[in-house]
C-alpha cells in the first residue's frame, strides 16, 4: 500500500513569508500616514491653515505678564494670528498702537490686547504721572519768596538747587566757637513738577474726548486763587534722584539759621552742568590781602 508523505514547509522559509508581509503592511502604513499630513483635510500638520481660515486676524499679545499702571514697551509685544472664534472684540491689529501706551488693568501672558486695557493717560490729574522714571517728587517749604526767585518760577521750569550751612565750630586750642559757612550746589538741571497745587501744564489726555479740555492746567489752587500767579505759593515740588532728594530734605529739616537753600532758575534750553563737588566758604569771598 503506498504511504502519501506529506511535505511541510521548512521553518526557515515560514519565517521569510512572514517578514515579507511585516514589511509591505509598515510601508504601507507609512505611505498613508504621510498622505494624511500633507493633505488639506487632516489638522495634525498644516498649522499654516490657520491664518487662511475664515475671519483669522492677526493680533496683537503680550509676551509676558503686565501691572497696572505700567507703561508698554516694544518688547512686551507681539503679533499672532487667531481664528475668528477667538477674537476679542476692541482687539489691537498693530503694536505700534500700543506702544507707549499704560495698562489700565492687569495684562497677562499671551492676552490679547484690547482698547479698554490700555490708554495714552497723557495729562492726568495725578502728581504720579508727572514724575519722570528713575526720580522722585519731593515738595519744599517756602518760607520767603526770595529763596524762589521771588515766587516767579513756574511749573515745567528748570533749576539749580543751592545749599547753605551754618554749622558752630569750636577750635580745640582755644574753646573758641565760631560760624562755618558753606554752599554749594546740590542738584543741577532740576525740573520743577508744582508750585503750591498747580501741577506742570500739559496736552489734555487723548483717550477722553471733554469739551474746553485743551489748555487746562491739570489742577488749579485753592478756589478763587488765580493759577497763573505764585506769590502765595506754600511750597515748591521738585524732580529729582532719591539720592539727592535726600540731601535736600537734610537741608530744609534744618533750622534758617543753620540750612537754607535758593532755587536757581535756568534760562530755557541750558543743561549745562557745573563740575561736582564744587563749594565755598567764608575764606573764600573773604580771602586774606596778599602781602
């Protein structure tokens, strides 16, 4: 009787048959992942759809977190598109609008910027917005108007600080006491914020539209003084570092007959500035006759 055998197929040649096959479902695979990216219809790829879609606008965000009350910078800023869903109405096309500008509320991180959140704030009523960066507001007491130039500076002029000491020496040979005078300048090129309470004049804040604002003085004196003269002016506000400002509030917590200082106004336009450290004494108007 004849015995059929079957045949089977080597281990070896199995294994080939499935390595093929591994082989052409990965290419395949592969090919269709990489149609499915660089078609129009999948959103995993083509981020550049976005600036194409409908209503996209490109607006402007911060780039990092803003106060209150902070002026903006360049570099605070910066331009992304977003779609329609996403727009804030009074939404910022353009950083240089903004530029400048103050935040009136806190902005954070990638916000967009809107209309209500930021404002010119040029002419406010506050004493704040007049202080230069870097200096601080100090206020003077005025007890004669000759040390002010006779109560004729003005807001927004410039000025010299002179302080004057008298201080008692002893001499430690003698027990002899006496006077020693000295002056010098302070503080050169000193803007002047206020005299008594009128501020510095300045362009009426663009973002509120109020008729016979231009022209106004930010804040007047007391009812019924006339804020275009200053012979009862109580003090005087000055601008200046907080390293000088306090040199000068050494001299005006003085007594008269020991500290005193004059306001020097300069002539519109000269910031020149003496060398420093420059004093002088009593020797040296009344130097001794040469011999």
């Amino acid at each position: 009787m004849a015995r059929s055998i079957a045949t089977t197929a080597s281990p070896s040649g199995r294994n080939r048959g499935v390595l093929m096959l591994a082989a052409v479902f990965g290419i395949l695979s592969a090919a269709l992942v990489f149609a499915f990216l660089n078609s129009g219809d999948g959103s995993g790829g083509d981020l550049s759809g976005l600036d194409s879609a409908g209503g996209a606008e490109s607006v402007v965000v911060v780039t990092r977190d803003i106060q209150a009350g902070e002026k903006i910078t360049a570099d605070m800023l910066t331009t992304r598109p977003l779609p329609a869903a996403a727009l804030l109405v009074g939404r910022v096309g353009n950083a240089d609008d903004v530029v400048g500008k103050v935040a009136t509320s806190p902005l954070y991180a990638g916000e967009q910027v809107t209309t209500p959140k930021v404002t010119t704030y040029v002419g406010q009523n506050s004493l704040a917005w007049k202080v230069p960066e870097g200096m601080r507001a100090i206020s003077l007491q005025v007890p004669h108007e000759a040390w002010v130039a006779a109560g004729l500076i003005q807001p927004g002029d410039r000025v010299d600080i002179l302080g004057i000491t008298t201080l008692t020496t002893v001499d430690p040979l003698t027990g002899v006491e006496r006077p020693d005078t000295i002056t010098g300048i302070i503080a050169q090129d000193v803007e002047v914020l206020a005299i008594s309470q009128t501020l510095v004049k300045v362009i009426p804040n663009a973002d509120v539209k109020t008729a016979g604002a231009a022209g106004v003085a930010a804040t007047t004196a007391k009812p019924g003084e006339d804020a275009a003269t200053y012979e009862k002016a109580i003090s005087i506000t000055l601008a200046l570092t907080p390293e000088l400002a306090a040199k000068v509030a050494l001299i005006d917590a003085m007594k008269d007959e020991q500290g005193q200082y004059r306001i020097l106004p300069r002539q519109k336009g000269d910031s020149q500035k003496l060398a420093g450290g420059t004093t002088w004494s009593l020797e040296d108007i009344f130097a001794p006759k040469k011999k």
